[in-house]
C-alpha cells in the first residue's frame, strides 16, 4: 500500500489540523466579556474549551499538522513547492500562525488576566483592549480566507 491511496484521508486531517490550530485565537476574543464583579459566573462552555484548547492542544495539533504536511510531501512530491499559490498560501499561514502566538495569545491573555477588575477605568482598559483583539482576529480570519481561497482557485501567477 502506497501513502497516495490514503490521500484524501491525510488531506482531510491536514486541513481539520490547520483549521483547529487558529480557531481558538480567531474565535477566543469574541467569547470574552468583562465580569462585574468576582462572583458573576465564569466564561461559558465554549470559551472554556476555546482556552483548554489553546492552551494545551497547541503542540498535539500542531505535531499532527506537521506530519501530516511531511506525510503529503511524501505522496505527492516536492513539485508541489513549485507551485506560486502554495507557495503563497504557505507564507500566509505563517504570518497567521506567528501572529496567533505572539500577538494573539499574550493579548487574550492579558484580558483573561484583567477580567475580574471592577473599577470604571479598568473596566474602560479592558473593552479597549478587547476591540483591539477582535480585531487581530479579522485580519487572521481574513488570512485564512485567502489561504481557503488560494487553495480553492489554485490560481496561475
């Protein structure tokens, strides 16, 4: 049995692995609202996991992710990386990815660090801070648009 006949299989994971790796820090600061006071209930279910899964799925998936990339390389060739719109979506997903981890992760988390604060101005600190996470989140959302586009289109350059 060649690698080839498991392709769309490894595609499928491939893409499921990618996708997973950003969602948390696409979706994350949209789940977030400032607490009024200590005792107002936790985040919800969903932002629970969105945090766990940032937090403690990012190695596992993006492990996966690697070695299904290398495993897909190994099926189809490396004529692949002559292709421009690979190319181009490979160079967005990792703007994309650096942009989850150094510049999305320390913000959502200074946010979860700053929630419980009561008074008006930090209060005013942290809606500001959160917009300004929501929207690092459009430019990845948008990113993985393109990404989702180029892979699509597969345009000629």
């Amino acid at each position: 049995m060649s690698l080839a006949q498991f392709l769309p299989v490894l595609l499928a994971v491939h893409i499921v692995l990618a996708i997973s790796l950003l969602v948390p820090s696409v979706l994350l600061p949209f789940t977030m609202r400032p607490r009024a006071s200590v005792t107002q209930p936790a985040p919800g279910r969903i932002a629970r996991g969105l945090r766990w899964l940032q937090r403690h799925g990012t190695l596992v998936i993006g492990g996966g992710l690697a070695l299904t990339g290398l495993a897909l390389v190994a099926a189809l060739g490396t004529q692949l990386f002559s292709q421009p719109w690979l190319l181009l979506a490979l160079v967005l997903y990792t703007a994309n990815l650096l942009l989850a981890f150094f510049v999305q992760r320390p913000g959502v988390a200074r946010l979860l660090r700053r929630a419980g604060e009561t008074s008006d101005a930090a209060r005013a600190r942290w809606t500001d801070w959160a917009r300004r996470q929501r929207y690092v989140s459009y430019v990845m959302a948008g990113l993985v648009g393109a990404i989702a586009f180029l892979m699509m289109a597969k345009p000629d350059f």
